[in-house]
C-alpha cells in the first residue's frame, strides 16, 4: 500500500461522503484523460442500451483496450438519465458483449465501478436483473484476457460485483465498496436506513478494510483532499495503477488468467484475519 | 392426491416428512390447519399455500430414504468482522446453534429415484437463509464435487440474500459460487434449480437462476431487491402477484412452477432426460 494512503484522519462515514462527493471523477472524466480517442460503443443488442454503464474502445498505453465503467450525472437531468449510475440488466448484457468482443480481439479489459448498486426498481426486476448479474459474474469466469477492475467511488452489493470479477481489483482511497449500501444494510438489520453510519461502520467498507480482508489488491492514493479536487492528478494515478496491473497480466496466457482469476474468488475470504490492520472501527 | 402423495413421502422412496412449525391458520385460505394432513401433504394447503420448509423437510421430501450423506456439516461461521449492533453476530450464531440449525446451506450426496445426485438445501430458519462464507463454501465444494464425478446438482433455494455480518465477504461468495457453477456447466453436469419462498438478492443474483432447470414453487416470491425496498425506493405501485413464482415465469426467469406434492416424479422425470 501507498505511504501516502491516509485513511485514519477521516471517518467511515466522511469517506462514504467523500465516495459520493458530487464533483468526483467520473468514467468519463478518466477516460477523457487516460483514452483520448476513447469510442462509446452503446447497446445489449436485446433491449436497450444503459446509459448507466459507459462501454468502448479505445488506444491506452499504444494498444486497443475495451473500457467500461459506471456513469453518474453531474446534475439533475443528467443523473436522471443516468439513472445515479445504477444498472438495468441491459448494462449487465452490454458490459458482457463488450466481454466478448475483448476475447475474439484478444484486448484486455478495464472495468471502472461506481454504483450505489443496480437499480432496485420494477422495471429490472421484469426484465431479469438477478439472471442478468448471475449470468456477467458467470461469464466473467471465462473471460481469457486480463481483467482489471477500480473501485473507483461507490462499489454497491451486487450491482457492483458484477463489474468487479477482474483478476486484479483495486480501489481509489476514497472509495468504497461494500454488499450492501449502507442505507440498505441498516434498512436490514435495523428496518432503519437512519441507521447507516453504524452500519457503514460495521461493515468495513473502506478502502482500508478491503485491503485488508485480501478481497482488493491494491488502493491508489487520491490527490490531497480527494479525487474531487484534482481531476488531472488522480486520472494520473488511476492510469499508473491500472497499467502496471495489466501490462503484468499480459505476461500471463489467457488459460492461466481463467485459472488464477477462478481460484482468486474461489479462496477469497481465506486471507481474513491474517492481516494485522485488519479490524473493526467501532467501540 | 392422496395416492400419489403417499407415494412421493413413502418409505421406499423418500422418509415422511419431518415436522415444519406452521401458523395455526392458513396464510392463503384463512382456514385452521390440521397439522398432520398438512404434513401428509407436503405441507401444502389445500388452498394451494405452500408452506415454507426447513432444510431437512427438503431433504427427507427430495433424498431416497438412507442415501442422504451431509458433508462439511462441521464447517463452522464466525464474527470475522466483530459485528455487535443491533444485536452481536456471535449471539445470532449461538441463538441459530442452540435451536439445533447448522447455517443456512446443508450440502450432501444423496440418491433422487435411484439416480445418485448432489442436494443444496438452504435453510430460511438459520439468519434468513442469508448466503454466507460457510454457506458459500459449502455450496463450491459441492459443486466442484458434482462436476469432478459428473454428479448431477441439485440446488433448493430459501434466502434473503446475502449476510450483512459478513459484510463483503458474503458478496464475495456469488462470484465465489458461480465460479464453481461454471465449472460445473463446462463438465457437462446437469444442474436443476427449485425456487422456494422466498429468493432473493444474493442468492437469485448467483447461483439460483444460473441451473440448466429452473423450477419455482408457486406463489413463491422471488426477485432481486425485495418489494419493500423498491417501494421505498422509487414510491412505485406493485401489481398483485409482482415477483410472486407465477409473474417470474411469465417474465421468462424460470423454466417451471411445479406444486411440491409433484415435484419429486417431475425432477425425477426431468433428470433421465438430462442424463440419458
């Protein structure tokens, strides 16, 4: 981890604000910095397209790369349209064609998550967002070229592990990432969304924790005050990071991606405990 | 009814069933409950209210009578995260442990009509059927298992999701899951799904609607965020029926609704066609 990782001056729930600071970088703002030539390709060939999920093609580091990541609206129309960067299952189809397109090219991909979680509304649920993210976290298994995914503000239940079934999975200092929003989470255990500072606390949902659990590989360390308050510098950063992940995968031939991103998962929850910073927040 | 019921709770196929808690009346009809005919009976109203049933009523409904072997019952969960409001997670293991519940997955071998089979039952009783990393560990081995021997998987569903207490590690546990089922499809195993009241969440968004076959129980209620939840998050108006077993197979989310009293000749039926 980063010396310059900071997470003890704030609290659990200032970085939760912090992963939700409406002047974040966005998708879009990294890959305006990191793709120039950056091409949104839109649609799940079935029933629409999600303007929720951002997916393309683009040159990064001279090689044609496919990204993908959560787009939340800078204002109210905007985040109307974006539906707050939660999914339909349209997202989820998309994200997994675009999948498909990287294994025939043998591009490697570059997920970027940033969703309070799918979108729990009606009209997901009639077109099938449960087998829609069942089937992404499935098909990501048998995905032969590296996968690399950045937590990059908000990383909600499943929603989010549907973008997130990478060989590397990193996370912005601020960022959080979590089975469920903390609002949901109290809405669980206490039936009170007013609850969620204790929840959040509870949960570990930090950028710190994650590391900490072994459940993420590596935190970049945002600018000085936050991501927020320089988009160029944590672009740079973000860009640094991703690369030196993906440029190592690439080492790796598409069998042993598919194996070492199975047994990745498979032993997950086997590093709890072992890390000495690892431990709960709360009196 | 009666004949046939008799035949699928028979001695020579499965065990009579073990005995559910139920209300004294019916949640469907209203009508107060002869508790032995109901149990005679799959615990299936006459009405057509499927009662929720515990892990062991699964197994004794689904298993030939001696062929179930429980695996990895002495993988145990603990508090990982030192979770304590509103209530320590140490204390809700113990309260589940003490009522003789062991999680909310109960994995083994069995035989189903003389075909030997691998059963997952999820249990509701043991925090919500929530999926969990025992559960989760319990579901891969499983499935890892059934795939090695070309065992066919059968998976019953009971769950609210996810386990809060285990934050992110529980979420872990669907790509942990799938990844295993994955492998399952590539060995070529037939894998069926039946869907109980209720699925959702966790859960449905892993491993449950990812089988060759999916069958729901009907009038159970399955989805992925809860009807509460939605409606708090978007004030929408649900229609009647929204999520219930009928409205997920008119959206094309599941193969089958079959009744309890006849799922045991229809899966038995449907597992020589996937394995002829």
């Amino acid at each position: 981890m980063s010396t310059a990782h900071r997470p003890d001056t704030l609290s659990v729930w200032q970085v939760v604000e912090l992963a939700r600071h409406p002047d974040r970088p966005y998708t879009l703002d990294y890959l305006a910095r990191m793709v120039p030539d950056f091409v949104e390709l839109h649609g799940d060939r079935l029933t629409g397209d999600d303007p929720a999920l951002v997916a393309g093609i683009g040159t990064w580091h001279g090689q044609t790369t496919i990204f993908m990541g959560n787009q939340k609206g800078r204002n109210l129309a905007d985040r109307l349209r974006r539906n707050w960067g939660m999914m339909h299952p349209e997202g989820y189809r998309k994200a997994m064609r675009l999948a498909e397109q990287a294994v025939k090219f043998g591009f490697p991909i570059v997920s970027l998550v940033d969703t309070p979680g799918a979108y729990p509304g009606a009209a997901a649920e009639e077109r099938g967002i449960a087998a829609a993210i069942a089937g992404a976290i499935m098909a990501w298994f048998e995905v032969p070229v590296p996968v690399v995914a950045c937590i990059i503000g908000e990383g909600g239940s499943g929603g989010a592990l549907g973008l997130a079934v990478a060989d590397r999975v990193l996370m912005m200092e601020n960022s959080i990432y979590s089975v469920a929003s903390p609002e949901a989470a109290a809405s669980i255990v206490w039936r009170d969304n007013a609850r969620k500072v204790e929840a959040a606390e509870q949960l570990q949902v930090t950028s710190r924790d994650l590391l900490a659990m072994g459940v993420v590989e590596e935190v970049i360390a945002e600018p000085r005050g936050g991501a927020q308050t320089d988009y160029d510098g944590a672009a740079r950063v973000l860009d640094e990071a991703l690369w030196r992940h993906v440029s190592q995968l690439q080492q790796e031939s598409g069998e042993r991606l598919v194996e070492h991103r199975y047994d990745r998962f498979r032993y997950i929850d086997s590093l709890i405990g072992a890390h000495p910073h690892f431990g709960p927040k709360i009196d | 009814m009666s004949a046939q019921v008799a035949h699928l709770t028979s001695a020579r196929f499965g065990e009579p069933l073990p005995v559910v808690a139920v209300p004294t009346n019916c949640p469907g009809c209203g009508v107060g409950l002869d508790e032995d005919e109901l149990r005679g009976n799959c615990y299936v109203c006459e009405c057509g209210h499927h009662f929720r049933m515990h892990a062991q009523a699964w197994i004794a409904l689904l298993a030939d009578g001696g062929t179930w072997q429980e695996r990895w019952a002495d993988v145990r969960p603990h508090d990982l995260l030192d979770w304590r409001r509103p209530k320590p997670y140490e204390e809700t293991l113990e309260q589940a442990r003490d009522e003789g519940l062991n999680e909310a997955v109960r994995t083994g071998t069995a035989e189903l009509a003389g075909r030997p089979v691998w059963i997952a039952v999820f249990d509701f009783r043991f925090v919500g059927g929530t999926l969990s990393i025992v559960a989760g560990e319990r579901l891969a081995r499983g499935l890892e298992q059934a795939a090695m021997t070309r065992t066919p998987y059968l998976l019953i569903t009971a769950s609210g999701g996810a386990r809060m207490q285990e934050g992110v590690l529980a979420l872990m546990q669907m790509a942990k899951v799938n990844a295993a089922v994955g492998r399952l499809h590539r060995a070529g195993v037939p894998y069926f799904s039946v869907l109980t009241d209720p699925t959702f969440g966790g859960v449905s968004a892993s491993l449950a609607l990812m089988a060759d076959l999916t069958v729901a129980e009907p009038g159970a209620a399955i989805g992925f965020t809860g009807a509460r939840v939605i409606k708090q998050a978007t004030y929408a108006d649900l229609p009647p029926g929204f999520q219930s077993a009928e409205f997920q197979l008119a959206h094309g989310q599941v193969d089958l609704v079959v009744p309890r009293t006849e799922l045991r000749p229809r899966l038995a039926k449907l597992l020589e066609l996937y394995t002829r």
